[in-house]
C-alpha cells in the first residue's frame, strides 16, 4: 500500500504497474526514472546549506532480512488508505518494527543527490520529487518500504509500499497419477500446485470441467471428486494453475473406470442345422474394461479364447454351446445364451 498527504514534497506518488521479469523498472513516482548510473554520494549538506537550514530530504528503508538474490519476478503494488501525519521515525526503524537496513537518504533542496546506505544494492536511484526507481525487479524486491520525508517547519509522515510478488509457475501434478474405479464407486483427484499459485482449473480429456452432479470441487479446486463414477468419467484429467503473469498445466492422469462384461454376444446366431464335414467358427464378444476372460463351455469340454474354430464338423459336435465372459479385475463373469449346433449327414 501507499500513500502520502499532498501537504508534503511528494504530492504524487503512485503505485507501480504490473511488471514482466527482466530489466524493468519500479518507480514510486508518475514518472519511471532514466536509466543512469546511480549517483556518487553527495558532499556533507552543512557546506551549501545557510547554517541552521537542514536540507529536504527523503530517507528511504527496505525490508527487514530481505534475502539478497531471488529469481526475477513481476511486482505489482497497489494503493492503500492514507498513513495519519506524525513524528519522524528514527533512523533505521520501520513504523516502529523491527530495524530495517537504510537504502538511502536524498537531499532535495538544495539538490545534492542522493548518500546510499547499507541495504543500498546499486539498483535504487532517487530523484527530487522524493521518488525512487528500482531497476532489475528480483523476488527480494518484495516487502514493506517505509519512507521518512524531513523539510523545513513542516511535518513529515512514513510511507508505506507493500510489493506483493508474483513469479512464473512451475509444472502442477495430479494425484494419483493413474486411478482404477469400479463402476459406481467414487474416485477422487488432487491438483499438487506450486508456490503463487491464484487460480485452479480442472480439464478432462482436454475439455474444462465445472462443479455440477456428480463432480464437485473443493473450495480452492485442488481438489476434484466423481461420485457416483460412471463409464463415460474415464480419460484424461489434468489441472491447471496460472497467476497474473504464467499459465501450467499438468501432464494427464488416467482415470480407468471398471465395469462389466455386460450382455454375452455370440455369433452366428443359433440354433444351426449344418452338415457334417462343415467348417464352423463360434465368436463370443462383450463390453467391458479391462477385456474380459472368454471361455467356451461344450459339455465337458471347455475351450479358451473369443474363438473357437472346428475345421470339420462331426455329429459328435451337435450340441449345446456356452461362451463365458469374465472381468478379470472385478471377477464378474457372465454366460451368454446356449447355442444349439445339429449336425446332420455323415
């Protein structure tokens, strides 16, 4: 936040815009400072100034146990309710925190530049109007800046900047990554987001998804739940977090839903009248996940697989035939209809 009474030097001091990582600028005025090499320090006020005059200057603090190097990121402040007028805080203390390191200290009037101080990093520059710039925005950058305004009979007040920083997202990950649900049951996935995530979105097979029926989110969307899952609930799922200034996505996790074997299909079609010394193929299909076990049932005979292939018929062949399908992660199994072969001739 900041603010600062027009009564003082600085009758305008705004909020820097929002900022992309790099070699930008951050400047607590309307104007974002050149990009000149930071001045030397000034000679000692006392020798231009009429003695009894102290000079107008502006003292600014960073703040406290700042790291000294981050990664870039873009700041973006925002503008606060007015700080009351009242007495100067002493030097190196922050709105009576903890001391904070002096950045520097600018005399104004007359304008004798700018005297750097310890928590000083080459990056800050002044300016009369009681500004500062900060060039090469980085993560450390981010915090509570007190500014201490000192003129001649008049009053001074802090000012306080807080710079909310924001930095590009790392990938997010679903977890489980892979998930297997019986039909009806429930299934729940989470959205492990990095650090600055604002926003959670869900996606399933690519398309958004939306609190509703049967899926709802948690509070924060890190966290998605299907309940009841049905067939059509399985694919791909992938969460997606962004900030105001990046976008990740996850990579997919698989959702498997278990269901089936519904009805046992057999082909041909019977009952069947054919010759002996016919060649004859059975099929046996039904839907289900995974791929269910078949098994042929003749009498005592019992054959593995879809298909069964009898290359000659004979009348020891005529009969009933059963085709059974079996989910092989449930155990669910399922017969078809008997199929009725009369063999004739020979």
């Amino acid at each position: 936040m900041l603010s600062l009474s027009p009564s003082l030097c600085c009758p305008h001091l705004f909020p820097c815009r929002s900022l992309s990582p790099g070699p930008s600028c951050c400047s607590l005025s309307p104007l974002c400072c050149p990009d000149v090499p930071t001045p030397s320090p000034p000679p000692s006020p006392s020798a231009s100034q009429p003695p009894g005059t102290p000079p107008s200057q502006a003292s600014v603090w960073g703040p406290v146990g700042a790291p000294r190097w981050q990664p870039p990121c873009a700041l973006t402040p925002s503008p606060g309710p007015a700080v009351p007028l009242g007495g100067v805080p002493s030097p190196g203390r922050s709105r009576g925190r903890a001391r904070a390191p002096r950045i520097f200290t600018y005399f104004a009037e007359p304008d004798l530049g700018q005297l750097n101080g310890s928590a000083h990093t080459g990056r800050e520059t002044g300016a009369a109007d009681c500004s500062m710039c900060i060039r090469q925005l980085r993560l450390n950058d981010s915090g509570a800046y007190t500014v201490a305004v000192r003129q001649p009979a008049s009053a001074s007040a802090p000012v306080t900047l807080s710079v909310p920083c924001t930095v590009p997202l790392t990938q997010p990950a679903v977890t489980p990554d892979n998930a297997t649900v019986t039909e009806n049951d429930t299934v729940t996935l989470s959205c492990r987001s990095p650090p600055g995530t604002e926003t959670v979105a869900w996606l399933h097979d690519g398309a958004p998804v939306a609190a509703g029926g049967r899926l709802s989110l948690s509070p924060d969307n890190r966290t998605l739940t299907v309940r009841p899952v049905q067939r059509g609930d399985a694919g791909a799922y992938a969460c997606q977090v962004s900030n105001a200034i990046s976008t990740n996505r996850s990579d997919a996790a698989t959702v498997t839903v278990v269901y089936g074997p519904d009805a046992v299909t057999v082909t041909p079609a019977g009952p069947l009248d054919l010759p002996a010394g016919s060649p004859l193929t059975l099929t046996c299909a039904a839907a289900a996940v995974p791929t269910p076990h078949y098994t042929w049932f003749f009498g005592e005979t019992r054959h593995p697989g879809a298909t069964w292939v009898l290359d000659r018929l004979s009348l020891v062949h005529g009969g009933g035939y059963v085709c059974q399908a079996l989910n092989p992660h449930s155990g669910r199994g399922r017969n078809s209809s008997r199929l009725e072969l009369r063999v004739w001739g020979e």
